[in-house]
C-alpha cells in the first residue's frame, strides 16, 4: 500500500496537522517494511516448495562520486604510452623447440635466423614418488633407518599436492566433491576421507601463526574495523567476526555476537579476567550497583586464569543476577584487553553494532547514509528532502576524506561546524528530521576522525572480506566439525592477510607445507609494513 501525501502549506501546518502527517508518515513506514518482510517469507516458502523466489538487483555504489577519478587521463596513458612493455619479457622461457620449414628449400636459400613464438604451457599430471629408505643393522643389534625428507611428516601425498588442495579449496573455493572428482581425474588415487584429513588435520603451525596475526595486527596501525556475519555450525546458526585494517584479516567464528564476545577476541589469545581501574571504570560507566561494584573492587583476587575461576569468583561474591553477570564480565574481559598497551590508543570502527562499542568508538559515515536512504518517501517533497540530505553527506564525506589528506585546525572547525547545520536541519519529512536528530546525537563517533585523521571513515575493508564468508556459506552451506570451522577461519585469515601484503597465497602454502619458512611470519611483515602508518 503506497500513500502519497499531498503538498500542505506552510500556514496550514497547526500543531495538529503535524502531529497528524507524523503518525501517518510513522505507519506508512511500518506498513512498507511489513510488505517486505511478507515478500521475503513468500519468497522463502517458494523455495521450500522448490519455486523460483523474485530476482535480486544489485545496490548502487553510493560511494563512487567522493573519489576523484580521471578515467579519461588513465585511459589515454594507457593507449597513449610511447613505449610498450613486451608481454613476454618477464617470462621464463622452459624448453626451446626449432621448428623448420615443412616444403622443401631451393637451392640457394640462405638462413636469416629465427621467429620468436613464445606459447604459455601447463602440464598437470600425477608424479609417484617411491622412497626407498635404506635400513641397517647395527653391531648392538640396533637398527638406522634413514628418514624422508622435510615437509613429508609421514604424509603419503607430496608437499606440492598438499598445498594445490588447500589452495583450490580456500583461494578457489572449489567444493570437496569437485576437488575429489578432478584429483582422481587426474590420476591421483585418494579418497574423500582421505582429503578431509588434508584439508582439516596437521596444521597446528598455521592456527598458531593465524593466532599470533591478530597480536601484531592490534598493534599495527591504532585502530581497527570489525563486523560480523552468520556462519552456520553442525546444522545451526551461528557468527564470524572479522577484526582488520588494510594490512591484515583476521576471523573468528562463535556461536554468539555480543560485547562479551568480542571482548573475548580482544585478548588477543589470553583467556584471562582481570579484575584492575580500567575494568572496574567501565563497570561503573555502565552502572553496575554499588554493592556489587564494591565487591568487586575490594576483592583480594584479580587475575583469574580462565572463564570456569571468574564464574566461581562471582558466585562466590553472590553476583547472580545476569545483567550484573554481564557488565562484570565485561569490565574483567576489557581489563585483561587492557594490559596490551596498544589497545590504550586503538580505535574500534563499526557500523553501530552495540557489541563493537569499545574504547576510542568510531562510527562508519557510509552506513550512517544508508539509514537515510533507506527511508521511504510519501510524496515529491520527501523524494527532494531525502535526495537533498543525501547529496550533502557525501559532499560531506568527500571533505572528510580531503582533510585526512591535509588536517588542519580551521578545517577541523569548519568540519564540525557543517556536520552540526547538516544534521540538525528540519526537512518536509518527520522520519528523516528524527534520523537526522538520531545521527546528530552520535557526532563525537561520527566525527573520530577529526582527533585522529588517520583512521578510516567506513568500514568497506571489514564488509569487502566478509564476501568471502557469506560466499562460503552459500555454497558449503556451513561446517560440521570444530576442526572444520577453525580452518575455515585460519586459512580465510591467511589468506586475506597474505593479499593485503603483496604475498603470494600459492607460494605461501607451499613454503609453509614444505617447512622451508623462507617467508617470514605474517605478524612480523603487518608490522614491518605498518611501521611507517603508525607513526602519527
């Protein structure tokens, strides 16, 4: 049901008539966002009942215009060049194979040399490998047997087939039944348990680099975007956080999206409470009561080595009620974060997800956009309104990004001062006066940037690396062993991390397989190249 308002002088507008035209603006809104959610249960019961469900169209890409492109210049050097680089100058050349003229030479002909024809080769075939370790028997009785070489571990597949797994299943995305049909096409003889035990097991130095990532990635750049999507697990819903910046992924998978979770993932691997001022701040900031605030506080014990002691200290103390539970796991969690001193100067960069709500809290400005434009128009004058408003945040967002480019006190003032006429401007349409009056309120987060130009304004970098993880779950549907989802979170860290480095993903798992460790840890390379970035 669509309603179309009419245009209402300015002189006719009592309080009554507004009051009127806010409700009506109010129920028109729900009405439209229940015929939505009607279609999308329709659509969903199509597809049980093995139907079509209606076709989706792609959004806008809102944020294309804040960028200043000369499409045309770069096209123009590209056809424009007066040199060319030869396109087989970087290749190395295998094998070289003279071919000679199939008629027959006259008499007299006389050799000019050769044409170069370089043609781009894969050969892809099964190599069986039979190690022959040679035993002896020793004068004591005892026997040497010789071992095989590094990397194998007992493995009766090759480093090299081991890594072109994992590389097909976790860069390619190809399925476990698809990858098993082309090995065993290809002449490898391996079964499909057997290549789940590739693709899961024995890779204990990669959970503990991937662990190890997440340490140097807090302390890389001082500040962080997060989000989060669903991850089914054993048939059920469930979540992966993803924590980064442009040198690093990293993700984690749970089976719950709150504070205390991410809290959790701060810690950075310490699975401890710790019970010291800046926990016992945040518990009051957050209101938990006296009485208990005083237990906690006066308490002998501080550290507590895991989740199963803080539970017991708790009881201990008569702290039952769950709210109160909550804020104090809270405080202990962000008081064992705390002892990192990176995280002193970290800004966490959301969307307005409530769990991401942490130390130096900053908010993404595209997703603040989002809220007005998703609004829903009743007549020409809201239509105008929205477009209008809309158009002055990216001229807005488009300042912002100028002025991380060149801070300057005067910019900063005028910056602040245009957010505060920008939001707080009264419109035709009640809905978006109440959202711009919503937004304005959540200014300091909004406007982080202005402290600390260095930070992100948007969190594109988190939603941009999630993709992978909602692909995933579309096609795989979700995992079905512990193993299985610490992989899928291992590996979608590395390999993330490894693109944002420059860092081949192929020769990453074939040095890591092969236990050369000729490329560094990732930890170590987000450091060296964050390095320069953090110095502000």
């Amino acid at each position: 049901m669509k309603i179309n308002l009419p245009d209402i002088p300015e002189s006719e507008q009592t309080p009554l008539v507004k009051g009127l035209i806010g409700i009506i603006e109010q129920l028109s809104d729900t009405v439209e966002r229940q015929q939505e959610e009607i279609t999308l249960l329709k659509d969903e019961i199509n597809v049980l009942k093995g139907q079509k469900k209606r076709p989706k169209f792609k959004p806008s890409k809102l944020d294309t215009n804040t960028d200043e492109k000369s499409d045309q210049g770069s096209t123009d050097n590209k056809r424009s060049g007066s040199t060319k680089r030869s396109k087989n100058q970087t290749l190395t050349i295998h094998q070289d194979n003279i071919v000679q003229p199939e008629q027959p030479l006259p008499i007299g002909a006389r050799f000019k040399g050769y044409r170069d024809f370089v043609v781009q080769e894969l050969e892809i075939q099964s190599c069986n490998v039979r190690y022959r370790l040679a035993c002896y028997l020793l004068p004591d009785g005892s026997t040497v047997t010789a071992t095989l070489p590094n990397g194998l571990a007992g493995q009766h597949f090759g480093t090299r087939l081991r890594s072109y797994i994992l590389y097909q299943y976790h860069q390619c995305q190809v399925t476990q039944p698809l990858l098993l049909e082309q090995l065993r096409e290809w002449g490898i003889d391996i079964s499909s348990g057997q290549l789940n035990r590739l693709l899961t097991e024995n890779h204990d130095d990669l959970h503990e680099e991937k662990a190890e990532l997440l340490a140097a990635g807090l302390q890389s750049t001082g500040y962080i975007t997060t989000d989060d999507t669903g991850a089914r697990h054993q048939g059920k819903n469930g979540f992966v956080t993803h924590i980064g910046n442009e040198w690093f992924a990293w993700f984690q998978s749970s089976d719950r999206k709150n504070r205390i979770n991410f809290l959790s993932l701060l810690r950075a691997g310490n699975k401890g409470y710790q019970v010291n001022t800046c926990a016992l701040n945040y518990m009051a900031t957050n209101k938990l009561p006296a009485p208990q605030l005083a237990l906690l506080a006066n308490t002998p014990v501080t550290n507590f080595g895991c989740e199963e002691e803080w539970s017991a200290h708790l009881v201990q103390l008569g702290i039952v009620v769950k709210r109160h539970i909550q804020i104090a796991t809270e405080g202990a969690l962000l008081g064992c974060a705390s002892e990192n001193e990176a995280l002193g100067k970290l800004a966490v960069i959301s969307d307005g997800a409530g769990q991401f709500k942490v130390l130096q809290h900053g908010l993404c400005l595209v997703h603040a956009e989002r809220l007005v434009h998703k609004l829903i128009p009743l007549n020409e004058g809201h239509r105008e309104d929205i477009a209008q408003v809309r158009d002055e945040i990216w001229s807005f967002y488009k300042e912002l990004k100028e002025y991380k480019k060149q801070p300057c006190d005067t910019k900063k003032s005028a910056l602040s001062k245009e957010f505060d006429r920008l939001f707080t401007q009264k419109t035709r349409y009640e809905l978006l006066n109440q959202q711009l009056k919503r937004l304005n309120k959540l200014k300091s987060s909004l406007l982080l940037v202005l402290e600390r130009p260095e930070i992100p304004i948007h969190t594109n970098g988190s939603e941009n690396d999630l993709r992978e993880q909602v692909k995933r779950r579309k096609v795989s549907g979700g995992t079905r062993s512990d193993l299985g989802r610490q992989c899928r979170d291992t590996f979608s860290s590395l390999k993330k991390t490894c693109r944002k480095l420059g860092v081949s993903f192929w020769k990453y798992l074939n040095d890591r397989i092969s236990q050369s460790n000729v490329i560094p840890s990732l930890g170590s390379l987000v450091l060296q190249k964050a390095h320069p970035a953090s110095a502000y």
